[in-house]
C-alpha cells in the first residue's frame, strides 16, 4: 500500500518553479510525490493541469501560506518576487486581497513579525515613529500606487507621531546613551522637526503648548524646551539659557513658535 493520497495534477505545484518550492518547502503535499517528480512525470502532469505558473490566485496562496508559517524570512522572498514581477499581479482587486493577509515583515524593538500593510509605517518614515509602531523591511515597500489600497499611510498620522515623540523623551535622561541604529539623535530630531514645522498649522493650541513645554531639543547631552534657547548667546548660560545646535537652525519657523 502507498503511503500517500492521490489528488489532482491541477491541486499541485511543479517543484521545478524555484519559488514555489521555497515557498512551500515544508509542505510536501502541494507537490507530487518523488516518484512522480522526474521529468517524464512532470512533462505529463503539466498536460494534466500541474501549476506551472503563479498567477494571481496562486500568489495570493503564496501570501497566505506565509502567513500561516510566520516566517520573516519567506516573507522577504514573497516580496522580492511580487517586486520583480509586479506587471503580472497589479490590478486594484488582486492588491486589496493582499492588503487583508498578514504576510508583510516587519521591525520593531529589533525583531521581526508579520504584518498587515496597514499596520505598519515605511523605512522613509521610521525616525517618526519606530518607538510605537513597526517598520516595513525595505524589500517590502510597494510601488507607491498601491499604497492607499494597501492602507499605507505616508507620513504617518500627527497622533502617532506626537505619540512617538512623547515616548522618545521619556527615555532621553542621559543623550550620550543613544542606541538607535539607523541615525543619530540629530538625525531623528531633524526629521522630528521638519515633520512639525510641515504640519504645524494642523495642531491644537494644546498640543503647542504640550510642546513648548517639553523638553524637546537635544543640546549636548541633554534635551531643554523651546523656551530655553536662543539663536546666539555671547557666553554660557547653562543650565538657564542654551545655544541652539546649528543643525537645527533651518527649523527658525518652528522653535520661534515653540518660544
């Protein structure tokens, strides 16, 4: 008696097709069995229906078949290929299934998940917001047409990012102990406030108040309010009155509106 089932060539993928067979490499039942694997078996199962291609449905299966092996890594190779073969998958239907699997890796606090789209930010936008919400691996990222039926949300919302900001400074006592790999503290404060004086006019009289009184700025190794700096000082001041760090000069219009 064989020790397996027998199904249709057409339920089956040809493991000739590299990414398939990466794909479902732990899976041996969508493949035929050895036996049947040669190529004078493989030519007639083709004739038979073997899937030879991926198509949109089959892809799809690739994203949910990722998703139930919560693998990162295997997300990464979904990505890659939909990325190189993107021409064959775009149409808005076949983009909004994709949006509701959860197949997309993701960082946060240094380690990897699946995601949906819509609950992740992208890599341009991480200095906003990588304390509270994960990031979209680089190789993840799609074409920025899809985004909207994907859910992606680009800048992020203000809501997460004064989030983002209240979370950065509760844990800046000492910025000497800065452990961000992909910038320096001047770097996350430079997008910080760009995105602030961008959206400045959208926020509440409260929030900048919130915000004038915060210590907000990174001057040596410490952050002061708005209100505690100046352009130029002709002497040392500290702790009372700071200088404002150079880099930080092109946001003249924000920190004049923070006080």
């Amino acid at each position: 008696e064989n020790d397996f089932d027998y199904v249709c060539a057409k339920e089956l993928f040809d493991p000739t097709i590299e990414f398939l067979h990466e794909i479902f490499e732990d899976s041996s039942s969508k493949f035929p069995a050895e036996q049947f694997s040669n190529p004078e078996w493989l030519e007639i199962l083709r004739e038979i229906g073997l899937i030879k291609t991926v198509d949109k449905d089959t892809f799809l299966l690739c994203a949910i078949r990722v998703e139930m092996s919560g693998s990162a890594s295997k997300a990464i190779k979904l990505h890659r290929f939909f990325s190189e073969n993107i021409s064959h998958y775009y149409d808005q239907e076949n983009i909004r299934k994709l949006s509701f699997i959860k197949c997309v890796p993701g960082e946060y606090n240094g380690s990897f998940s699946l995601y949906k789209f819509n609950e992740l930010c992208l890599p341009k936008d991480r200095n906003l917001v990588y304390l509270i919400s994960p990031v979209m691996h680089d190789e993840a990222v799609p074409a920025q047409v899809m985004w909207s039926t994907l859910g992606i949300v680009s800048p992020p919302t203000i809501s997460i990012v004064l989030k983002h900001i209240r979370a950065l400074i509760s844990q800046l006592e000492n910025t000497d102990r800065w452990t961000y790999k992909f910038g320096s503290i001047e770097d996350v404060f430079t997008s910080i406030f760009s995105f602030l004086q961008d959206n400045y006019s959208k926020l509440s009289p409260v929030v900048c108040n919130g915000l004038r009184n915060l210590a907000l700025v990174p001057v040596g190794a410490q952050c002061v309010k708005p209100t505690q700096l100046f352009f130029r000082l002709a002497k040392d001041l500290s702790p009372f009155f700071y200088e404002l760090p150079r880099r930080f000069g092109q946001f003249d219009s924000l920190l004049r509106s923070l006080g």
